[in-house]
C-alpha cells in the first residue's frame, strides 16, 4: 500500500487480492526489499513480473542464501583468541554450506 500511495495509484480489494496471491510464496523480507528497491527506482506503481524480478535478485544475493544452522551467531563464533591474545571469531561451517 505504501507502494500505491507513493504513485497515487487506487488499489481495489480485487486488485490487493491478487497481489497478496502473487506474493504469498515469497518471504516477508524479499517483498519488503523489492517495494523499497522498487519505491527508490522506480518512476511509475509496478507490474507483478517487475516486483517478480527485484524478489528474484534478493533471492539471489549471496547474504540471503545461507541458511545458519542455529549454534551461531549469524554465522559467526565466537570465544576464540587470535595470535595476538585478542578476543576473536571464526566463521561456521554453515556459511560454507557444511
């Protein structure tokens, strides 16, 4: 809706409907993304395949594919010292996909 209001753009019930159809499979933050990149760039209210297209993109972005295996912290440990005695982490192995 913030989408329609920044383009002036009347959005029916049917309409609403149908882009809650439309989006339904896709994750609360990949839609957020794509009306933000989409409300920045954006010089008219958007078709379902433009929207389509930004959710892909997020989809494909390296920081939005790993899937952390919950024993981290975002994909980080810590409690490790470096060389230096330096408080220090490492990452885990759920970055690389292990």
């Amino acid at each position: 809706m913030e989408t329609a209001k920044l383009f002036q753009k009347d959005i029916s019930s049917t309409e609403y409907k149908f882009w809650a159809g439309v989006l339904s499979e896709h994750s609360d933050a990949a839609v957020i993304w794509a009306f933000e990149a989409w409300n920045r760039n954006g010089k008219f209210f958007p078709r379902p395949a433009e929207i389509l297209e930004h959710i892909h993109t997020f989809n494909s972005l390296p920081a939005n594919k790993v899937q952390f295996c919950g024993k981290c912290d975002t994909g980080w440990i810590s409690g490790f010292t470096d060389r230096a005695g330096n408080d220090a982490v490492k990452r885990c192995e759920c970055v690389f996909g292990g």
